[in-house]
C-alpha cells in the first residue's frame, strides 16, 4: 500500500491521510505556508475577538467584569470612550468603540461578537450604551485574507451550522446551550 501524503508547501488540510496532494487546500494569496504537511494556516490567535465592555478605572479603561458590580468605576461616556483611540488609530484600527452589543450571542460577562454603533438616544437592543474595546473584530491579516479567499461561512453556504462531523442528534444544535434532553456529555 501507499503511505500517507504530506500536503506540500503552498497548501494545507485539516484531514489525516491524505493519499494524494489533490486533496490539499490552496493557502489564499498573500498567506505563506512554508511547511510540508502544514494542518492549520491560522491560529487560535488570528481569530476575531469579542467586544469587551470596559469602565474608568482612575482614568484608565479596565475590563468591566472585573469588577464587582456594587464597586464598579463609572463607565466612560461616548466622547471619552473615543478619545481613547490614538489619532491614527480613529480612522485606521479603532480599538475603542461606543455603542451596543447585538443579541443573541452576548456572554454572562458581557461579552459578544456584533457590535452596533449608537449613543444613549438611539439604542435599539440595550438599556445602556458602553465602552466596549476590541482590538481585532475582523481577525488578523491572516484570517481576513482566508475569509476572502473561501468566501462565506459554512453555515451561509449550505444551511448548517457544521461540516457533518458529529452525532445526528446535535443536528441543529445552536453551540454552548444545554444539551438535548436524554442527552448525557
């Protein structure tokens, strides 16, 4: 029999046992994979990160569920939330933003993916515009330029929420909520 296949360099994939180079990904332009065999062109590290809401702390911005919720500093208003940009970085990679988080995937600290400019007046989903800092919604250089090159998501191109790996049951499952009932992890 034939032994395993290394994807070459200028390619990768996520499957073991690979019996010809046909079955490796193309790296999107702009993306070095260097390394025979490479497995994951990103890390955990080029994915985008959460909005996190953050409070003055003596004039510093610290992360708001830190603290508990009866010593909580202030929270910053709009202009010095912004302020916190430095001059280059309001128009070219904000770290700092005001407004509101967009339900339904905001975690227990406040935490979430989809971010809605607004002041107190134009709130739509919250009862209170805050702080929130991120300092890399849209991912790194390196998953930007994977997301451009193989285009929507998964679950935009075929209606699910996954690849077909797993178990039936989990079918159409929404992650991190309780499991099915009967259903023991």
């Amino acid at each position: 029999g034939h032994g395993c296949v290394p994807c070459p360099q200028g390619t990768w994939s996520k499957n073991w046992g690979l019996r010809e180079k046909g079955e490796c990904t193309r790296c999107p332009t702009g993306v070095v994979c260097d390394v025979d065999g490479m497995t994951i062109p990103c890390s955990y590290t080029d994915l985008p990160t959460p909005y996190e809401p953050i409070v003055n702390s003596q004039g510093m911005p610290a992360l708001e569920y830190n603290f508990p919720i009866e010593s909580r500093p202030p929270p910053f208003s709009l202009d010095e939330c912004l302020g916190l940009n430095s001059d280059t970085e309001k128009f070219t990679r904000p770290e700092y933003f005001f407004g509101e988080l967009i339900p339904p995937y905001i975690d227990i600290l406040g935490r979430g993916p989809h971010f809605r400019p607004s002041d107190q007046s134009s709130l739509k989903y919250q009862s209170a515009a805050k702080c929130y800092r991120n300092s890399q919604p849209l991912g790194s250089s390196v998953y930007m330029r994977m997301a451009d090159y193989f285009g929507p998501q998964y679950d935009i191109q075929t209606g699910y929420p996954h690849q077909g790996y797993g178990i039936d049951l989990l079918n159409n499952e929404i992650y991190a909520t309780a499991p099915p009932a009967g259903y023991d992890f």
